[in-house]
C-alpha cells in the first residue's frame, strides 16, 4: 500500500522557508512527515524531511513545547 495522504497544511517563513506537514497513512500506520522546502533559485530547492510516527508524535509535541519554552526563557 503506498503512502496515502491525510491532511496537510504548509507555511512559510520570513526567510522564504516553506515547512509541510503532512498526515498520512501507509501499511506500517499513520505517520506525520514534515518537510522543509529551502529555495536555492530559479525553481531549485533543497529538501530536508523527518518522518514521526502516531505513537511517537505526543512525545515529539511535548519535546518541542519544552525546546519552545527554553528558547523564549533566553
């Protein structure tokens, strides 16, 4: 079974980054991928992506919101 897409939505930074994050669904469950889009000029991109699974996906909030948390401390 391939990859099957969910939802997804996007933003984009200041700095002209793209981030994508998409739910999706496949034989091994459902899974966020998240990847970020750097332009490098005329229709050129670098793409970079990490993958976090259902069951992992709580903890991986919770990680980032302390990260978040520290970083606003600073």
């Amino acid at each position: 079974m391939p990859d099957q897409e969910i939802y997804s939505e996007r933003f984009r930074t200041e700095r002209g980054k793209t981030f994508f994050f998409d739910v999706k669904e496949n034989e091994n469950g459902k899974f966020v991928k998240v990847t970020e889009s750097i332009p490098l000029g005329e229709e050129k991109f670098k793409r970079n992506f990490i993958t976090i699974s259902e069951e992992s996906l709580g903890e991986f909030i919770t990680v980032a919101q302390k990260v978040l948390e520290v970083i606003k401390a600073r």
